[in-house]
C-alpha cells in the first residue's frame, strides 16, 4: 500500500465521484453528516516547480471540502460554486497532511455561504470563502457547466 493510502488517523477514505477529484485524492473524511472534516495527504503531483504545495490544488481541495459542507446542508441537492475567495498564508509541502472543517455560514432559498481554514499541524495555511447557487433539476439536465 502506498503512503497515500495509508489511513488518517480518525479519518476514513471519502468516496470521491468526480473524475478530476479522483485524479487528486485519495482525501479522507471524519465526522457526522453536516459536521465532517476533510484531509488530504500531500504528494509529489500536488506541488509545483519549488516543491511547495501548488495553489490550485488548494483551490480544488477548497471547492471539494466546501461542496461537500454543501451538499451535507441541502441534502444533496445539485450546486454549482459562483465564487469563491482565497487567501493564501503559508505553504505546504509534500509529507504535509491538509485538514479542514468547513462551517456554512449562511443559507437563503437558493445560495450558501460557506468557509474554511485550511491547516497544517494546526496552523493555517490557507482560507477559503465560497457563494454556492442551488439549481433545480431542469438546470443539471440541459446545463453543460461544472456541477458540483
């Protein structure tokens, strides 16, 4: 078994669905429906030329964690992401093990409001803040966009 299987402490591999967060993970889950947190172990195909962890696999990471706090809140009602604000405070490096819990901060009738701080051994190495739009089925169907 690969290190990046190896299990996370308190963590169980997440179920992943769509192909290109196959393409990232495995990311490890713990924690109860609306409540989960999420880890991923940093690997050789997650840094960039300077070896530290590469911006937009956080902002993956980020957009799977905080849809999954979506998905969680709605009852897995389809979503689509309409933004999402990041900052960037410290770097990570292959080894490293990125956790989150993300906290919906607000729902309307059709939008969520969630965020997440991203850290290392407890430090914060990242935030991220996302506007999600909940669709209708009509939408899913005929929509040729990204869904998550």
């Amino acid at each position: 078994m690969s290190d990046l299987a190896l299990p996370l402490t308190g963590f169980a591999p997440m179920a992943l669905a769509d192909p290109f967060e196959i393409h990232i993970g495995p990311v490890f889950e713990k924690g109860a429906r609306g409540s989960r947190s999420f880890a991923i172990r940093i690997d050789e195909r997650h840094v960039n030329r300077g070896g530290v962890l590469h911006g937009g696999m956080l902002a993956t990471f980020a957009d799977l964690a905080l849809g999954a706090a979506v998905f969680d809140a709605t009852d897995g009602a389809p979503s689509v992401t309409l933004a999402m604000q990041m900052q960037f405070l410290k770097s990570a490096r292959a080894g490293d093990i990125v956790q989150v819990q993300p906290l919906l901060l607000r729902r309307t009738r059709a939008f969520l409001f969630v965020r997440g701080d991203f850290t290392v051994e407890d430090e914060a190495i990242f935030t991220a803040m996302s506007t999600w739009k909940l669709l209708d089925q009509g939408h899913i169907d005929g929509d040729s966009g990204t869904n998550s």
